[in-house]
C-alpha cells in the first residue's frame, strides 16, 4: 500500500467515524408527540376482553438507538383522564377501591435501564408507582426509525393486586383477571414538534 492510498484511508476512515457521531447524535429522539402516540390496557372482564385508555399522559425521553443503555425515560399518567370504555365504567375505576383518583391522581414510570434484544427489539426496566405502591417492571418494545423521529411499540402486563386495584369484593379475580395488559405506541423526534 503506497503512502498516498494509506493517507486516503485514513482520511475516509476518520470521515467516515465523525459522519457516524453526527448521525448518532443527530438521532438522539427526545420529544414525544402526544397527538400521535397512545397508552391503552386490555383486562378480562368474566373472561371477556374489554380495552380501555389513558388519555392524558405526559413524557421525557433520551434515546439514542446508537446508545440504547444509556437511555432515560420518564411517563407521568394521568388516572383522572381514563377511559375505561363507558361513562359509569369511568366513574366506578376512578373510586377508592380501584384507583382511588381523588388520593392519588397519577400514575409514573421511571426507567433504570434499556436493553437491546437484537435487531429492532428492546426492553426497559424501571420502577411503576400505582396508588403508592412501586413495582419493578419490565416491557420488551420495538423501535422503528422515521427519519428524525422514532415509534416505539410495546408492551407488558401488571398485576392490579400488586398495586391493591380493585379491593374489597374486586379482589377476587373470578369477575375481572389480576393481568391488565398495557400497550404502548410513542412517536418522538429530535426536537419538539
């Protein structure tokens, strides 16, 4: 190799790691957009699914899919907006024996760790805080560029007794199941939209 042609690599080498670093730094996805992104749960009712979602929630995120562990996010949920499929299923949820909306009227996501599965696929790790009580959860989620922005789908399953949801006569699972599936979808871009 003649010094000329190792002087060109080394070149586009260098070239090459510093275009790496903008785009990396460049696709560092941190506003989430609310009107395109959604949080919604799935539970049994006497074996039947019933689907239902929270309508306000609110979020910071760092995620940089060239540096996913070191990735954050935080989502505060709003309990008083649920939309449990009816009027009167909205009211009955938000009493004390389910979420008790009046004494605590959110519900937060705090992240510890991210986790790359391979390809597209993920899982983060954090801490869940329903009516006072604080689960360690995990959700394995995908993540798919769109130029500057990113979709996250996920997904994972909580306990309501874990977190005391539905007490007193709700607390037998025979009319509604201890598993509530929670589905994400989260748009974010590199800057606010």
């Amino acid at each position: 190799m003649t010094r000329f042609s190792v002087f060109v690599a080394s070149f586009l080498f260098l070239a090459g790691s510093a275009g790496v670093s903008n785009i990396a730094h460049a696709a560092e996805l941190k506003a989430i957009q609310h009107d395109k992104s959604n949080l919604t749960f799935v539970y049994k009712q006497m074996n039947v699914p019933v689907e239902g979602r929270f309508k306000k929630f609110a979020g910071q995120l760092s995620f940089d899919p060239a540096k996913p562990e070191s990735a954050k996010v935080v989502l505060d949920i709003d309990l008083m907006g649920i939309d449990a499929g009816s009027p009167e299923a909205n009211a009955e949820v938000a009493g004390k024996v389910w979420f008790n909306t009046a004494a605590f009227p959110q519900a937060k996501f705090v992240s510890s760790s991210f986790k790359p599965l391979g390809g597209n696929k993920y899982a983060v790790t954090g801490k869940m805080t329903l009516k006072g009580r604080t689960q360690e959860v995990t959700a394995p989620f995908t993540f798919t560029p769109q130029g500057s922005a990113g979709q996250f789908d996920g997904a994972l399953v909580l306990k309501r007794a874990d977190f005391a949801i539905g007490e007193g006569p709700w607390a037998d699972f025979g009319t509604v199941a201890n598993e509530v599936q929670i589905k994400f979808r989260l748009l974010a871009h590199t800057t606010a939209k």
